[in-house]
C-alpha cells in the first residue's frame, strides 16, 4: 500500500443518544470528542439512531402496524354492523 494515502483506521466508540448504549468498533471516522472507556481514551461519535433504538430492530414498528390494522378492521365492522337489515 502507498504510504499518507489511506485514512488512519482506528478503535472508536459509538454513543446511541437516546438509549445511552455505547459500543467499540474499528472506522476511520475523525472526531474532537473523546471518551474515556475501560481504562483507555477512544475517539467518540454520537449516534442519533442505532440497532438498540430503531423501531426496525427494537419491534417497535410492527406494534403500529398491527395497531393499525385493528383500527381499520372495528371501523369496517362497525359500518357493516349497523346496516344490516333483521329477517
């Protein structure tokens, strides 16, 4: 490999903001904050979203979805329920 072309790839910690949850991964990221973690001083990058509080992951999303189609069924239940004619 040439040499002072390849961006320096190093351990960082990712911080989810909303959950608090950090971990170690290896990026070339550059950041001007640093954490202190297990003894050692690791560059920091603040995650808005990760895998620890996206709806995707976390389940989240399938409990609207299923929300949803509980609203749309009493709705159509409900229409139907008032028309129908007595034998």
């Amino acid at each position: 490999m040439k040499e002072g072309i390849h961006p320096e790839y190093r351990e960082v910690v990712f911080l989810d903001q909303q959950t608090g949850n950090s971990f170690i991964s290896r990026s070339t990221l550059h950041t001007r904050d640093t954490i202190e973690k297990d003894g050692k001083t690791y560059p920091l990058f603040k995650c808005d979203v990760t895998s620890e509080s996206h709806p995707f992951y976390t389940g989240a999303q399938t409990r609207i979805v299923e929300t949803g189609r509980v609203e749309q069924f009493r709705a159509r239940f409900a229409r139907t329920a008032g028309t129908r004619k007595s034998s």
